[in-house]
C-alpha cells in the first residue's frame, strides 16, 4: 500500500496534468472558432468550382481528346494516396481514422495486383504510415510552424501532385482527410481529385447541366484547362482546412475528457488519502491509551 507521502505526491502530479489539460482544452477551443470559420467559408467555393468543371466538362463527354486531369490516362495501375492529417496529436482518434481509412484503401489495392504511392501531409499521418509502408512513401509535406494553413501551402502539395502526374507517375490520385461535423464529429473522407469527378446527374451519364444557360469566352475548351489544375490547389486547400478544424474539435473534446477523468482520479486518490490518514491517526490514538493504561 502506498504511504501517504507517495499518495500526496500523486495528487499533486494529476492536479498538475488537470491544469495543463485544461489549458490546451481552452486553447483548442479558442483556435476553433476561427478554423471552423475558415472551413465552412471555404465549403461553398470548393462546391461551386466543382459544378462549374462538372458542366464545362460535360462538353468533353464521350470524346477522346479529353484534358488527362479530367478524362485520366487511361489506365487504372498506379494510386497515389495523398493522406493530410494534423502535425500534432493530443486529440484522441483523430490522426489515426484519417491514417486507418487510407491504410484500408491502401491494402485493398495491393491485394488486387495495384501500385501504391503515399504522399503525407502532416507529421503524425507520416509518423503512423511509415510503420507499414514506408517504402511506399514518396514525400511528405510539414506545416507544423504555419499558425494558419491557406493557400500557400495548398499550392505547395497541388505543386508537387501535379509533377509526379505530369512526369507519369501515377494513375489515380485520391485525397484523405477529416471532414468537420462539429466538436465531436469528424467525418475521415477520401475524395479522388485525378481524374476529377465530377457530379453527374442521378440515372444519367450525363453532366449536370446549369438551370440557365451560359456562353463561355474565351471557349469551354480553354477555361477547363485552366480551371482543372487550380481546382487541385482548392480541394487540397479545402481538405487542410477542414482538417484544421476537426483537429481542434476533437483535441478539445478530447481534452475535456482527460480533465474529467483527472478530476475523478484526483477524488479516488484523495479518498484513499483521508482512510490511510484515518487509520494512521486511529492506530496513533491506540497505541497513546495502552502507554497511558500500562502505566
């Protein structure tokens, strides 16, 4: 049984992790607000760009000389996994969802004769995938003294994507990352981005079509070209930035829940305290009377 020095010894100890956990816990949830802010501004444009390719690309149906970002090469051997998660952990499942439904995807593929590639964005997505496949990491990506992520760094990634594309490298790019429900939902997504799927009518092969009609200049051909490579840089921004914010979420809830679990921690230790001390002190008293009434 621990003496009661060591007991107060580890009180001191929780109560000290209680403080530091609940200092990240608010600093989580200050640095939420604007990362949640910063995420759903970012949804509407990155939805809209992808309906604007959606009914560009609708000319392209059927034929041949299809951009290669859009139409694919043609082949479906080579996968690249571009697996965006945070820099820091401390924020229960949150890297490891996003690590796991990239590994799954990964196996599945290998199974089936396919080659993988793995690109990381974020230290803790390369930290846990290197302990599988780290033969299949190409290159990894760190953000981890960027205050706020944008389009810097999107560009950066969508760089470095559309090179490894360009020199043939790859097939079949798939983008992974958490999207934001709310503090206790994040949401692991894999989104392909090459080719670019585009939304397509249901039952139908066809694209959707805008409910008014639009004439193009320069021509469809043209802004699709340079639309296809920019909407790489936007859905790779639109990925860090709902990654920002899910982190945040789950590191706060998670945070909150090692405060609580300290504090009940904190009462079972400090009720072992008072019955050891109890007991010392009764067992002091004992041994006070028998001395007085042997004498």
């Amino acid at each position: 049984m621990p003496s009661l020095k060591d007991l107060k010894n580890r009180i001191d100890s929780v109560k000290s992790t209680q403080k530091i956990t609940k200092a990240m816990q608010m600093v989580a949830a200050a640095k939420l607000r604007r990362a949640q802010e910063a995420a759903e501004a970012a949804r509407p444009y990155a939805e809209r760009m992808g309906k604007v390719l959606a009914a560009l690309g609708a000319v392209y149906d059927g034929q041949e000389n299809a951009p290669v970002l859009l139409g694919g090469t043609g082949k479906d051997q080579v996968h690249l996994l571009v697996v965006a998660t945070g820099e820091r952990g401390l924020a229960g499942g949150f890297n490891s969802s996003i690590a796991r439904l990239a590994r799954d995807h990964a196996q599945k593929l290998i199974s089936q004769g396919k080659t993988v590639k793995i690109l990381t964005v974020g230290r803790k997505g390369h930290d846990i995938l290197r302990r599988q496949y780290p033969e299949l990491i190409v290159d990894t990506f760190n953000f981890r003294d960027i205050k706020q992520v944008g389009f810097t760094q999107a560009q950066l990634v969508a760089d470095k994507v559309l090179s490894m594309f360009a020199a043939g490298e790859f097939d079949v790019a798939t983008l992974y990352f958490a999207k934001f429900g709310s503090v206790i939902s994040q949401v692991p997504t894999a989104q392909q981005i090459i080719p670019a799927k585009l939304d397509r009518v249901e039952g139908e092969g066809q694209a959707a079509a805008p409910a008014v009609p639009y004439e193009y200049e320069p021509s469809e051909e043209a802004i699709v070209e340079d639309l296809l490579p920019r909407n790489i840089s936007v859905q790779i921004l639109r990925a860090l930035l709902e990654n920002s914010a899910s982190f945040y979420g789950a590191q706060m809830s998670a945070m909150d829940n090692a405060t609580r679990n300290a504090g009940e921690m904190i009462n079972k230790l400090q009720l072992s305290f008072n019955r050891q001390r109890q007991a010392q002190i009764t067992k002091e008293l004992i041994e006070i009377i028998s001395g007085a009434e042997a004498l």
